[in-house]
C-alpha cells in the first residue's frame, strides 16, 4: 500500500477552511506533521495509535484524512467519532462532510440510514449505551476516533464505557491537545510505559507539540499580558483584607485575592476588558475579522462581563452559556461573522474551532494545567503568517508558571511518588478536576472554608510574557506605558515581536529614571525582577517567623498570642496566616531588633 494515493484523494477534498495547509513554503496539501503521522501509521497498521499534537495543530484534519485512507483501502467499513460535548460533535460532523465522509451527529439507536460512513457521538452518550455502540462495532469493520481521549478518564463509568462498547474495534484512533490529567485514572486504549524511574507514563505513537508547530508556523505565538492590584474583601470572620494581587501571600489569600479581581463590581475587570478592547482594535487594524473571548467562571460572571463589554465598547457580546440549547449555534454564528466579543462559560475552552479568535480575557478561577492549555490553545490556530495572540491574566503564580511553560510537553502520569514536603504543581486530586467542572463556581473546598466578601479591586498593568521571557514594568491603565504594550501590531514575525517589545521595556525603563522618586507611584522594577513567591516559601517564611518568636519568648517572658499582636500592632497587616511576603520580612526584621536591643 502507498501512502500517496488515499492522502492525496482526501486532501484533494479539504476546503481551505479545514484547515489543510502545509508549514509556510511547502508544497503538500497536508502539512508536514499530519503527512510523517499519516505514513507512521500507514507503515505500521497498529489497531491503537495515540497521536498527541498541539491544540490548533489540525488534528482533526490528520485524523479525517486518516479515517478515508482506511475507508478507501477497506481497513474499516465504517467509522465512529467521540467527542466531548454535543457542539464538538456535530463539529467532527460537518469537517468529515466537507470531505466526503457522511457522520450521523444525530444518532441514537436503531439501524444507520445507508447514505451515512457512521457517527458522532459524545463520550456521555457512549455510557448511557455502551452496549448499543460495541454492537455497531461487532457488526461491521469499524475504525473508532477518541477526540480528546483525556476525557474517557473524567469518571469511572465513562472509562469502563469506552472499554466495553470500543475493545471490538478493528482500529482505535486516540487524539488530544493535552496528554496530561490531574489525576491517576488510567485512559482508556493508551499504552504506559515504566520509566527508569518505576513511574508509569503515557507513550504516545505521534507528538506534535506547541514549540514544534510554533517552529512551523502552524500555530501562532502568544503574547501573555498580566494584571495585577490592590483587592480588598471581607472575611467570613468579618475581618477586612487588602492586598496586592501578584505580591507574595498565601495560597488562600491569593485565592481570595484572584476571586475579588474577578467580581465584575469591581474595577479590575472593566479595566482589564477596556485593555483588551483596545489590543483587540489595534489586532483588527492588520486582521480586521479578528475577535477576542472571554472565558468566565460560572454563568453570572459570564452575564455581567457581557454587560459591561457592552457598556465599554457599544456593542453587544455574544453570549454562550453551556446549559443553553442555542449555545452550539450561537458558536457556529460567531465563528462566520464579524462580531468582536463573546463570552462563555468553559465550554468553548476544548476543541471549539474559532479561527479568528485572537485576544482571550482568562477570567475563570481554574488553575489546572490541563484547562489553562486547553483554553489558550482557543486562540492559537494560525491563518497567515505573522499573527500573534494576546491573553490577558491576573497576575497569579500558577498562570503565571503555565504562561511561561506553553512549550513544555507532558504525559499523563500514573504513579506519583511523592517526597515529604515536596509539592507538586501538576498533582491536583481528582476532587479538584471534578470542582473545576461544575457549573457554579471552580472554588474548592479550602476556599470556602475562607468564603468572603469582595469589597473593590482596582488593576495596574504588570508584565508581559512572551516566548518564556518578561518584559515592562508596572502601569496604570490608560497610561503612556500601557498603551506601548496594548499597541503592538497584530501581524509581525516572532523575532519582530521579541525586538519590540525589548525596545518598548528599554523606552519605559528609561522613561521611569526621568521621574522624581515622588511621582514614582508605582512599583516601577522590571518584571524579572518582581518574582512571585511560591508556597513553599511561603511557609519558609513563616516557619522563621515563628521561630524567632519562639526565640524571644524566652528571652522576654511574654507569650506567643501577645508578641504576634504586638507586631501586627508595629508593623501593620492581617494574621501571619494571611501576611505577604513582605509583612513576614517585615516582621522578622522587627523580632531580631527587639530580641537584639534587650541583649
């Protein structure tokens, strides 16, 4: 069999909408990592193969292209889609039309009309019924296509579903953008593989990742823009808190901290969407079609962002709420005009083809590597060289560390040994995942333990990240220094976009040395230089806090509860426990002054 006659017979079919296109300066309709999968797979005929690729990348190209060779060369008689949600489904559905494969998006049971190859079908779908579907499977040769195959692990009856309705199977296609969960459960029809390390890891049969497509020009290289802010809310104990967003503090104040930048009452958000409303404007005066997306945490916020978009720009958002049965179709409606914004709830963070989507808002409270992945890869897919996008974050030491990791590949990890002591950032429980799926709120368990009221918020520009660098220092919204940032042209080369921006943190820096100290009313240091502090220090912190407390209750006599009191008294702030880095400095430096005068 020769690779050259079914791929050719299938591209010849792809609109140039698919997309179909090759890396910049070739030649193929297919480009060049779907054509070294094609032939992999065509060499070695496995009954699995995983083929893991960027999201943006066209894996559904490669797998269509894929599933006709087989129909073609009668490998399979007939071919079932999984996808994760109904819009996916009926997406899978039309991409296979467009090149002669007829997918029923539809089915539910009973006999397949004659006109159809097969169907689309959802993974919650397959385990209502998985006995209906191991029956088509039985009945005919069937070549079985798991979109986003990480989802056949989101519950025990899901995974056991797949099992038992696909194991019949003649051939298993499995694709993902994101090859990694944060929990244990093992993905159904993927190989793992123990290390040198007795740890047990995904093996994929192909891998195309981000910094391999960013390479090619496939996918387009993002501008990461950070937020940060005084927040000030109340507690549950009633006690009020103010702190800066980005600055070191705990893990439960920069929880509470990120949930206030969030409340649309406040001024962090309509500062942070008047910001990107503008990197969008300055986006479409190169890519005049391009649209920007906000990404809420719960239906509410998803509401009163739409609102104040609308007060903002003058025009009204597209709204996609995932429980609304009209949310495929407004999708659908977005994608093929030339509105500016829409907001959503989640479900379009996976899978959902936007082309022109160019600016992201990340206003959700998900912190898991998987989804932040998921959600940039939304606006990634490059259409012509030299497009860039631009997402807009709070300043959060998570998103700040996953911003910076885009081009680090992972694997789904089954064992996790892990050292006393040792955290590790990739190692949320499953009890998180399933939070992080509800409809209302993403908070866990520990955060409602600190529920609380937000008060006000206000944003200052912080940094931009870029190609694992960082650059700019802090600014007001509407500032000179801002506006150099939000103002970068939409359509320049990777290296364009590095000088550039390196010039612009010249210019600012420079700018900066100019001031008198008394109009410096910002923290004007370079972003490189204004880490955010992890956890574990964190608690270094206040582990040496406490110990120099101990220290000097014996040398004055006085209990702890009193000296602690005594030094928020002197030094300002809230309890140890939600103290920043630089109160616990501050802090410490106060108890050896002390312990040093009474020497």
């Amino acid at each position: 069999m020769t690779t050259t006659a079914g791929t050719s017979s299938a591209s010849h079919h792809l609109s140039p909408a698919f997309p179909g296109r090759a890396p910049w300066g070739t030649a193929s309709k297919l480009r060049a990592w779907q054509q070294g999968a094609m032939d992999k797979y065509i060499q070695e005929q496995p009954r699995d193969f995983l083929a893991v690729a960027t999201p943006g990348a066209g894996k559904t190209t490669f797998a269509l292209t894929l599933a006709s060779w087989m129909l073609h060369h009668h490998v399979v008689q007939q071919v079932t889609v999984v996808a994760p949600t109904e819009h996916l489904k009926k997406q899978w559905a039309e991409a296979a039309a467009r090149i002669g494969i007829k997918l029923d998006p539809e089915y539910s049971a009973g006999p397949l009309g004659r006109e159809y190859h097969g169907v689309a079908v959802t993974y919650a779908g397959v385990g209502v019924r998985p006995m209906l579907h191991r029956n088509r499977v039985e009945q005919r040769k069937t070549l079985v296509i798991l979109d986003e195959i990480h989802h056949a692990g989101d519950s025990k009856s899901w995974g056991e579903a797949c099992l038992e309705a696909f194991e019949p199977a003649t051939r298993r296609l499995a694709l993902t953008g994101t090859p990694f969960r944060s929990d244990t459960n093992p993905i159904p029809f993927v190989t793992y593989e123990e290390g040198q390390d007795g740890i047990r890891r995904s093996a994929a049969d192909y891998t195309y990742g981000y910094g391999n497509a960013l390479a090619d020009n496939v996918v387009r290289p993002v501008i990461f823009l950070s937020y940060s802010g005084n927040m000030r809310w109340r507690t549950k104990a009633g006690d009020e808190i103010a702190a800066r967003l980005g600055e070191p503090m705990t893990k439960d104040a920069i929880s509470q901290a990120w949930r206030t930048a969030l409340d649309p009452r406040g001024e962090w958000m309509p500062s942070v969407l008047r910001a990107a409303d503008q990197r969008l404007t300055e986006v479409r005066k190169a890519i005049p079609d391009a649209g920007a997306l906000v990404i809420a945490s719960d239906q509410d916020s998803a509401r009163a962002y739409a609102k104040l978009i609308r007060e903002i720009t003058g025009d009204k958002a597209t709204l996609v709420l995932s429980d609304d049965s009209g949310a495929s179709e407004r999708i659908d409606e977005f994608s093929g005009n030339n509105d500016r914004w829409m907001v959503a709830v989640r479900m379009v963070s996976e899978g959902v083809d936007v082309p022109r989507l160019a600016v992201g808002v990340y206003a959700t409270t998900i912190s898991t590597p998987l989804f932040f992945a998921q959600a940039v890869g939304r606006f990634v897919r490059s259409r012509r060289r030299g497009e860039t996008a631009s997402v807009f974050l709070p300043t959060v030491p998570d998103l700040l560390s996953f911003a910076n990791e885009m081009e680090r590949e992972r694997d789904h990890v089954l064992d996790k040994p892990k050292k006393e002591g040792e955290e590790d950032p990739y190692a949320e429980s499953e009890k998180e995942m399933e939070e992080a799926n509800r409809e209302q709120d993403e908070d866990t368990g520990e955060q409602e333990q600190f529920s609380f009221e937000a008060l006000e918020s206000e944003a200052v520009f912080d940094r931009v990240m870029y190609n694992g660098a960082e650059f700019g220092m802090q600014a007001h919204p509407g500032s000179e220094e801002e506006q150099d940032y939000l103002g970068i042209p939409g359509l320049l080369e990777p290296d364009q976009v590095q000088l550039l921006l390196q010039k612009r943190q010249a210019k600012q820096i420079s700018h900066s040395r100019k001031k008198p100290d008394a109009e410096a009313d910002l923290l004007e240091v370079p972003a490189e230089r204004r880490p955010v502090v992890s956890h574990k220090e964190m608690m270094e912190l206040r582990r040496q806090l406490n110990t120099m407390v101990g220290a000097y209750v014996h040398q004055s006599g006085k209990p702890h509860g009193v000296i602690h009191t005594e030094l928020r008294r002197v030094c300002g702030g809230p309890p140890a426990a939600e103290a920043t880095a630089g109160q616990l400095r501050q802090r410490i430096a106060k108890v050896q002054e002390w312990a040093t005068r009474m020497k």
